[in-house]
C-alpha cells in the first residue's frame, strides 16, 4: 500500500512538473550586439504613440510572482514596400509599475540593487534583423538595461493598416544575469536557500505607431 500510494506522488510531482513547464514563456537567444538596421531615403517613418505602447513584465520567486508594466518614452520605425526596414525605442525605466500597486516593491525594483534609475533612468532597444521561421515572424534586436547590452530573438506580429503600425510580441523571457542585475541572484550568490528571485522575467511588448 505504501508502495502504491509513493509511486502515485511520483505520478503527480512528474505531471505538475510537465505542466510547469508547459506554462513557462520560452527564453529568448541572447548573444552579442549587432549592428542595428538602418533607415533609407525613401523609407516611410512611423512616430510610437506612448500612450498606446507600453511592456508587461512578470518576475518570479519560489513563494510566488509580481506583475506590471513599464512605459515606452519615445521610438520611431521605418518601413519599406509594408516592412519594417529600421526602429528603436526608449524605455522609461523611472515608470515601473507593479499590477497591485506594491509602492515597496516598485522602490526596490528602481533602486540599485535592481535597475538602478537614479544612474540608469532609461533602457533601450534597436532592430537588427527580422526574418520569419517556422511560420512565425523573429525579431532580433540589441536591448541595452543598465550598463550591458546584449542582442535577442522572440516572435512578433506586425500589422500595418491604414497609418498604424502595430508591432506585439508573444510572451518571451530573458535572463536578468545576463544585463548584470544581481539582486537575490543565485548566479551571483550562493547560501540563498529560498530566499532567491527567478533570473527569468517574462516580457510581452506592445507597441503602435502612428505615420509621421
């Protein structure tokens, strides 16, 4: 009996555990910087309306996860015969939210154990390429946080009609370690027991644009 009741545990962890990671929005390729796409003459500019853009985020711990948003400050894109041929965008690392309001949590977070705002108060990203795989449309681009920058991939959807652009990625992850934001890190620091915060951090991207 107690053998069948310990092999039935066994069937349950290993399905939670599929299940995890079925739910778990896949990391993107992170290597080095590239060189950014490039605006032509006859390229047609489209202005980011910050107030419709805007960056989901979700961290993770083991006792739970925080969700929110950061704001978009400015970006431009370029296109040619309906495809995207450059864009870039800022990102206003000062206007971090957290979906409920945690005024503790967002401190820390603009604070220098995290992304630092005070010496850090803007992100960036450049297009470098994008090309479609497997059905899908993957956006490569050079994202810069703090002090480090580093070039990633993940699948988006553009739609371009009448004078908007539209531009939204799917749920994808990056590795935090990897931009040198250390705080409660397991690969910067050992002896964290449960105390440590995910790397993860999943991002989904919403931007439109308007012609100019």
């Amino acid at each position: 009996m107690k053998k069948n009741i310990f092999n039935l545990l066994i069937i349950v962890a290993t399905g939670i555990a599929i299940v995890g990671c079925k739910n778990k929005a896949e990391e993107v390729t992170t290597t080095n910087t590239e060189t950014a796409m490039l605006a032509e003459y006859d390229d047609v500019t489209y202005t980011v309306n910050v107030d419709e853009s805007t960056i989901e985020w979700q961290g993770f711990k083991p006792t739970g996860s925080h969700k929110g948003t950061i704001n978009i400050e400015t970006g431009t894109f370029t296109t040619n015969d309906g495809k995207i041929q450059s864009g870039s965008f800022v990102i206003d690392m000062s206007s971090i939210k957290e979906s409920e309001d945690n005024a503790r949590l967002e401190g820390h977070l603009k604070s220098a154990d995290f992304f630092d705002i005070e010496k850090f108060p803007t992100a960036g990203f450049k297009i470098s390429g994008l090309v479609s795989k497997d059905g899908n449309t993957m956006l490569s681009g050079n994202l810069t946080i703090k002090d480090t920058t580093n070039n990633v991939t993940f699948p988006v959807t553009v739609v371009l009609e009448d004078d908007t652009l539209t531009l939204s990625s799917e749920v994808f992850t990056i590795d935090r370690s990897k931009w040198n934001v250390r705080y409660g890190s397991k690969s910067f620091f050992d002896n964290l027991k449960d105390k440590f915060i995910n790397d993860d951090i999943e991002l989904k991207i919403v931007i439109k644009a308007k012609k100019s």
